[in-house]
C-alpha cells in the first residue's frame, strides 16, 4: 500500500487514518494492541505519530488487511522476525512504486 504523507515530523491520528483509508478508532485499537506503535502524546493526549510509527503501522496494515492474519498472528510474526517483515515490506513499498511508474508510462503512450 503506498501512503500519501507530507514529509512531516508528527502526524495526527486523523491525518494516518485518511492515508490508510480506516477509521482514527482502528489506529487506537493498533496502538493499545501493538507494542511497535509508540505515538508521543501532546499536553491534550492527542496522539502524534512519527515516521517510524507510520512504517510500524504500514506493517500492521499489510500483515492484518492485505495477508488476513489474526491480530496474534501478526503480533507473533512482528516479534518473530520483525527485521525480514521490514526489509519484506520495504520490497514490496519499491515495487508499487516502480507499479505506479510503469502505469503513469503506459497511459502516456
């Protein structure tokens, strides 16, 4: 899944929630199920999600919506071997993009 995201420093819950097409109610969820997601809290307990906290939730996401595992599945496969789930979702991130290219190519001949 490619997400649209400024280049920002913190991002708000509403802001993840619109670039993974869920509710802001899921990331909570995701937040108090998995210990990789570990968004700042601001003076008011708002959420505010760094980078790292987006790449930990594209996992979640690609592991719970697009492989259908069970929230303990993809917990134990995040603890298992969470460095191969990263360099697999990295692989995959690239070669949407590259998807994504060839489209934009293919539509302009």
């Amino acid at each position: 899944m490619n997400i649209n995201l400024p280049d920002k420093r913190y991002y708000k819950i509403g802001e993840v929630a619109k670039a993974f097409n869920v509710n802001a109610s899921l990331i909570r969820f995701w937040d108090k199920e998995f210990d990789v997601i570990k968004p700042k809290k601001n003076n008011k307990g708002n959420r505010m999600f760094t980078p790292d906290d987006i790449k930990n939730i594209q996992m979640i996401y690609h592991l719970v919506k697009e492989k259908g595992f069970t929230l303990d599945g993809a917990k134990n496969k995040l603890k298992s071997n969470p460095e191969k789930i990263k360099d697999d979702h990295s692989i995959i991130s690239r070669l949407e993009a590259i998807k994504g290219e060839l489209i934009k190519i293919k539509n302009q001949l």
